[in-house]
C-alpha cells in the first residue's frame, strides 16, 4: 500500500471480536487476527484517529436455510458476556461503539452519521467473519462512498475457503488489501 493512498482521516473499524465468537476454528489463528486488530487499534488511536469497536447482539429476522444453532434445547443463552468485546481491544472512551444486529455495521446503526460528523473519507477494516460482517461492512461502506482498505491479516473466518474467496474476489472490487504490517508503517510515518 503507497503512502498516498490511506486518507487524511481514515477511522479503524474493529469487527466482532468478541467472547461468543472468537472461539471455534478458524481460518486463520485468532490470536494473531487479535494481536493485529490491538496493533492498529493503538496506532490510530496514537494519532487521534477514530477506533469503531463493533459487536454484534443479534441477528436479522428472516427466516433462512442455515441452522445458527440458537434453537438449541441444550443452549444455555450464550451466557451473559458473549456480546463483550475482548478485553485485549481495551476499549477507551474515545472510541466510537456499534453493536449490530445485522450482519454488517453501518445496518440500523448510527456508524454513518458518526463518521461523517468527523470527516471520515476511510474505513480500515478487520474482525470476524470475513465472508459476513467485515464483507457486509465493507460492501456497505464502498456504497457509502468510503475508501475501503481490507487487513486481510487482521480477519478471519470459520470457513477457509469462504475467507479466501473474499480477500481474492470480493475485495478487490471493495477496495484495497494491505496487511498490518504494511498499514502501521504509514501510520508510523504520520507521526514522524
């Protein structure tokens, strides 16, 4: 990723880590996704830049094909700290919240509003799932004429291939793929 292309003010959109998700497997090791996520959530952070720590409470009414598992009679409600954002985030006061019930974070939400209200032109994006919340979110957000840049190393998915399909044919077409390493080497440079 050139310098010039992250925005005078992009916002740093943290998807869905969470204690109700973030167990299970995955395409890729959590603990490094995390790892990532709290790496750029400190940076922009550093630099006065907008942190959106997103979780998700619920899910959207229809009626579909796929079995959540929430009709359980063994499901003890998830337990009462599954929508808590991980404790490695360590959410400040600055940061904007955005709980969902919806796949992605700008549906039903007040995102929008808030990043406009700041002059946000970028969203930078990481989390779980790739294929559903950070994609749904990143579809949302090109739509809304943001630039979009995707840290592939910062996401993962349940689902490998669904992931890889993602970073490879959805994202491009989104916006621009980076990793995390490349991304906190420009905005080390903004501090400089």
């Amino acid at each position: 990723m050139e310098p010039s292309l992250l925005d005078a003010l992009p916002a740093l959109v943290v998807i869905d880590l969470q204690k109700g998700i973030v167990d299970g497997p995955k395409a890729h090791p959590v603990e490094g996704v995390v790892a990532n996520a709290v790496a750029l959530a400190e940076s922009f952070r550093s630099l006065g830049l907008p942190v959106v720590l997103v979780n998700v409470a619920g899910g959207a009414p229809g009626r579909t094909d796929f079995d959540y598992g929430d009709d359980d009679e063994d499901d003890d409600g998830a337990g009462q700290d599954w929508v808590e954002l991980l404790p490695e985030l360590d959410p400040r006061p600055s940061d904007l919240r955005v709980t969902k019930t919806n796949w992605g974070a700008f549906t039903n939400s007040t995102l929008h509003a808030q990043l406009q209200e700041r002059g946000v032109t970028q969203v930078v994006l990481t989390g779980i799932n790739t294929q559903i919340g950070v994609e749904t979110t990143a579809r949302t957000a090109y739509e809304l004429g943001y630039n979009v840049v995707l840290v592939t190393d910062a996401m993962t998915s349940f689902d490998a291939t669904a992931h890889e399909h993602s970073v490879t044919r959805i994202f491009p077409r989104l916006g621009q793929n980076t990793t995390t390493a490349d991304l906190l080497t420009l905005l080390a440079a903004r501090s400089a």
